[in-house]
C-alpha cells in the first residue's frame, strides 16, 4: 500500500523536528537533525538552514509494518508553516491521501491552524492530529482540546487505545455498522479498527495523539497510529492508463525536474507520456529522499517521483486526463525574464 501524508502547522509548532523523530523512528536517519542547529534533513536548502524555517516543502519516504503484516509504504510531506509559503502547502494538499496536523500545546489552536484544518476538511482529506511540546511549561493538552473542539471540530477524539484507535464509545458513536455490535458486546478489536478506519476516512473522527518531538515522546503511538488507520486502493488502479498529477517543478544542477504523484497506471523510464503540450519522453524517473534523487526504473499508482523530460507546470494533470489542471494548485503569479538585447 502506497500512502502520501502531508504534515503542517502554525509556523514554531515543531512540525519539521517532528518529521526528523518520525524518519528516525523509521530507519531512514541514523540521529535527528534539529531546525535550530541548521540540520535538519528535510530543510535542505541553504536558505531554510540560514533563516531556521521551512520554505519549501520536501518529503521523504519510510515503511510502516501495518497490523494485518502487510507494509504501509509512506511518503512522508514536510510543508512550510508560514502564510506567506502558502502556495508550497497549497500544492502538496492537492496530492496527500492523508494529513497530520500539528499544534502546539502551550499556543493552542492558532490562525493558521484554523485555515490548514478548512482547507483540508474542503478536500476530505482524512487528518490526524498531533499536540506537541507536551514536555514545556504552561503545556496544557486539556485546554487545547477544548480549543479544538471549539475552532476545529467536536470530532476531535483523543486517543487512548491506538490499536483501536479511539475510545470504543466515542467510535461506535460515529460508526453504523459497529453500534449494533457494541451495544450487545460482539465487537472485536478488529471490528473496532475497521470502524476506526471507516470514520476517520470519511472524516467523521479526527484522532488526536499527544507528545513531544523534541523529546521524543509520543512518536511511537503515532507512528502506530498512521499504520492502524490509514488505508489507500491504489493497487486496484495499477492497470489503468497512466496518469498523474503535477505538484511541484524545480531545477537541480541546471536539470528541470516535475514532481509529481502518479493516479493510475505505471510509468517505465523512458516512456512517452501525453501532456497538455503533447507527447513528451519521460527520460528519467527518481525517487526523492529529502534533497536525494535516486533513479527508478517505475512509477506505480500511488508513488510520487521527480521526471525529467517533461514540460508540465504545477497543477497540471499528465497522461491520460492530460489537459486536466486543478485551479486551487495553480501558481498566483507567473514571471518571463525578457533580455535586454
């Protein structure tokens, strides 16, 4: 299973330092880089090091083993906390299968966490959420919750079980098919789980875990958390004709890359796919592992990669729904460099 998990915040949340526990958490860092100490893995850039935020959002991928065994292959979105790099999140937001969001414990619910929540209950994007710096004085998560339940939704559900998911209560609630069964005291954990997945994908239950990142508390439960509730189908969609939506271009040593999260089919390197502009040759695919490419020979339903070879434009939709572009992820402002003779 292939899942895209966007992470954002109100900007000092702690959502990149969360992202490093999470990676270590995974194996794919051996320590965790800090913001602070200018470095962190996924703020590559000589600019983010310098100023200590995230501009551009960057992602990474790890494994998760799932409770049935089977493994949830992720793909893990560290987007920009600050409104003025909107346009960076906004374009990560059209490709996410799920989202975690991530507050603060002493700050509480903040502006842009309001907005990060609209945008992402508007795109039914399913949304856990993480309370961090649980560990500093003035932390209070009780107050918080009552914040989110107030700005954000009453959906909200601390977790207490995170093999279930939520309180057995607070779930069957929220879960026709699981009532009946709760009530005369035949539910399995498993129906449970299932139930816990039917609503937070339909966006009727918003799991709330609580911890630290900088201290590294909470993290486990989370990260089990993302491989209990979280489910995609893309495998179904692997023999349709190729397509894929275009979320980001950027250029890397003088080569233009497009970034991009394939919908159905697979592409082989090499291979001719249409675009707005008409066919062009996919020369290369590369997996992206914060500022690494490494070449692939295959993009799968699902899977995100960068492609050379392509002139596409953020938004854009490639292959067989080529023509097709999302309004909400198109750039406000495009700029021609004309030379002076």
């Amino acid at each position: 299973m292939f899942l895209t998990l966007g992470v954002a915040a109100h900007v000092d949340a702690g959502k990149t330092t969360l992202c490093e526990q999470m990676l270590c958490h995974a194996g794919v860092l051996r320590r965790c880089g800090r913001v602070d100490h200018g470095d962190s893995f996924l703020d590559a850039s000589a600019l983010e090091r310098a100023r200590g935020i995230t501009i551009f959002c960057d992602q990474a991928c790890f494994s998760l083993p799932t409770p049935e065994g089977e493994p949830l292959e992720v793909t893990l979105m560290d987007t920009p906390g600050h409104a003025d790099f909107w346009g960076e999140t906004e374009r990560a937001l059209s490709v996410l299968d799920a989202a975690l969001l991530v507050l603060s414990c002493v700050e509480g619910v903040q502006s842009h966490t309001v907005t990060l929540f609209r945008q992402l209950r508007a795109r039914r994007i399913p949304t856990l959420l993480f309370l961090n710096k649980a560990d500093r004085e003035g932390a209070d998560a009780a107050r918080v919750m009552a914040q989110m339940h107030r700005l954000l939704s009453p959906d909200c559900v601390q977790m207490t079980d995170v093999d279930i998911g939520v309180l057995r209560e607070e779930l069957a609630a929220r879960d026709g098919i699981l009532l009946e069964r709760h009530f005369d005291g035949t539910a399995s954990r498993e129906d449970y789980r299932e139930g816990a997945r039917r609503a937070f994908a339909c966006g009727a239950l918003f799991p709330v875990l609580t911890g630290s990142a900088l201290m590294d508390t909470g993290v486990d439960a989370l990260m089990r958390a993302i491989a209990s509730l979280c489910r995609t189908q893309w495998e179904q969609r692997e023999a349709e004709p190729f397509s894929a939506q275009v979320y980001r271009v950027r250029r890397v040593g003088g080569i233009r890359y497009c970034y991009v999260r394939a919908t159905a089919g697979c592409l082989s390197a090499r291979e001719e796919v249409l675009t707005a502009r008409g066919t062009q040759k996919a020369s290369a695919l590369c997996a992206v592992q914060g500022p690494r490419l490494t070449p692939v020979e295959r993009l799968r339903a699902g899977q995100t990669a960068a492609l050379t070879g392509l002139d596409a434009r953020p938004g854009e939709r490639i292959g067989a729904q080529s023509g097709g572009e999302s309004p909400k992820t198109l750039p406000v402002m495009s700029v021609d460099v004309i030379p002076v003779p």
